[in-house]
C-alpha cells in the first residue's frame, strides 16, 4: 500500500512540531509537499513541488502548468489547497493532492492521484443538452422507498442545479459527469423533495438517477 490520506482533530491545545513551522499557509503548504516528495516517489510530486515554487503571495490564486492545475483559497490562517490532474479543459480533482489547513494547522492531506485513473477527457455534451437528456430520462421513472412505490411525480423543469464533476463507473477509472438536480413539488416517500439525475458527458448516457432527501455533497 502507499500513503492516501492524513486527517488530525484537535480536541484541544495545538500540535507540537519537530521544525518550526511557517506562519504563512501557503508556505506551509510548500514545506508539506516537499516532506511528502521525500516520503513518495513520483515525478508528480515533483511537478507539484515546481508548480509551488512559482507562487510569490500568501492569498487565493489558481495557476496551471502542463497537466497540473494549482487552487488555492485562502482567509488569513485558513487555507484548502488542491493540486489537481486535468485534461482537455477538464479538471479531475479526485486524482489530485488536497490540503486543508485551519489556523496554520494542517487538518487534512489527501493523495488520490495514483489511487484513480482518467478514462475520458472528451465532453461531446453541453450543459443545456444535459438538462434535455435529464428530463427526458425522468419520463416514466419511478422508485419506491420503505415499501412505497413512487410512479408519478412533478418536479420543477427548471434545474435548481447543474454541476459538471467527473466520476467513477465501476471502478476508480474517472469520466466527466454532469448532475441535474430539479426540486420536487412536494415532499415524496423516503422524504424526498429533490432529484437528481446524472449524465455522462463524454456519451450522453444516462448514468443514474437519485431521489435525495438532502442538496449534494462532495468529497475528494
């Protein structure tokens, strides 16, 4: 196995470091990649290491070389950074190094970057024709929660959301996705009051759909 992910809760105090530490976050951030660079082998961590010597300020910025697309958003000592894989204009930040930083302490270190692949940078389906082919997957749908079945329903045709966020099939192999969501009239079995439906991008095909009694949540 390889190093994936570091998470610290502190219940109270402050950590105590071996090194002195950085009081700029993005300093910090550097420091943190070159320690994982001399842990792990890779020459992304490499290219990583050179995309974090070009920054010169401590605020929220977004820089990209080859395949390597740096975010930084910064409030004072607060700070995520994501390093993320993209292609084609499409931006696959599971497969990518994230840190999270609250008050200078590094709360959160994630490498997903060997753990997913890419299977399809290509978007033959824009946003509007996603919107088209969530309605039309919704005609006739049906789904039952705690032994009721749900085969009519009204939603709200104007989405409520559209989001493009790459995703996996069966595997950890990555694909460009759109997820519509649409608010329902009213609240239906299982408390569901919103649906959303998922597109692959790069086909067109119905991926799945998901009434959800809650707004989507997103993790690396």
């Amino acid at each position: 196995g390889e190093f994936s992910q570091y998470k610290l809760t502190v219940d109270e105090g402050s950590p105590i470091y071996a090194d002195p530490q950085s009081p700029f976050v993005l300093d910090a951030a550097r420091n943190v990649l070159g320690r994982l660079t001399s842990y792990k082998d890779g020459p992304y961590l490499s290219n990583m290491s050179r995309l974090m010597s070009l920054v010169s300020t401590q605020e929220s910025m977004e820089i990209k070389e080859g395949n390597i697309k740096l975010n930084a958003t910064v409030s004072g000592n607060d700070a995520d950074v994501l390093m993320e894989y993209t292609e084609n204009g499409v931006d696959f930040e599971q497969k990518g190094v994230s840190m999270v930083f609250d008050n200078g302490i590094l709360k959160e270190l994630t490498d997903g970057w060997g753990l997913y692949s890419v299977g399809s940078s290509t978007v033959s389906v824009d946003k509007e024709r996603a919107i088209s082919l969530a309605k039309s997957a919704l005609s006739g749908y049906q789904w039952s929660s705690g032994g009721v079945v749900v085969s009519s329903f009204q939603y709200n045709p104007d989405p409520a959301l559209v989001l493009f966020r790459p995703a996996t099939k069966n595997d950890l192999t990555l694909y460009p996705q759109y997820s519509v969501t649409f608010f329902l009239d009213k609240v239906y079995a299982g408390g569901s009051y919103m649906i959303v439906v998922y597109i692959w991008a790069d086909t067109g095909q119905l991926a799945y759909i998901e009434p959800r009694d809650s707004p989507l949540v997103f993790s690396s």
